[in-house]
C-alpha cells in the first residue's frame, strides 16, 4: 500500500546543533512525521519534514512550545 508523504517546508530560528538537541525528542515523539532536518547553514534556517498526516499547525506548536519561531514556507 503507497502512502502520499508531503514534505513540509518552515522557516525557523533554529541556529546551533544544541537546539536541534532539544528539538529531537519532540519529533521523535510523533510518529507521523517520517523524516525530519534543519539546514542551520540557510538563512531562514529551514526546517523541511515528510509526513502522511501532521498538519502543519502541529508542527508550529511543537517548535513554538520548544521556545522557537516557526512559520509555513510557501511557494
């Protein structure tokens, strides 16, 4: 059976590795989310997941509740 998989795309203010520590657990936690990674070297430090199911305001919460920024990147 094929699943559709999005891939979500957000602007953040994730900046070091240490915050992608503290972010981890919080993703590891949701098991719809299959994927997951922060480009910390791009300028809006952009958080892209693949998920079936997540909406999108689950993930602002999430990050937001970490003490991050977190915004949907559009087209």
């Amino acid at each position: 059976m094929e699943t559709n998989t999005t891939v979500l795309v957000f602007k953040t203010n994730i900046n070091y590795k240490k915050d992608l520590k503290l972010i981890e657990p919080l993703f590891s936690n949701v098991t719809e989310i299959s994927t997951w990674s922060v480009d910390l070297e791009d300028h809006d430090k952009v958080l892209r997941l693949e998920s079936s199911t997540i909406d999108i305001k689950t993930i602002i919460k999430i990050i937001n509740e970490a003490g991050f920024f977190c915004e949907e990147l559009l087209d």
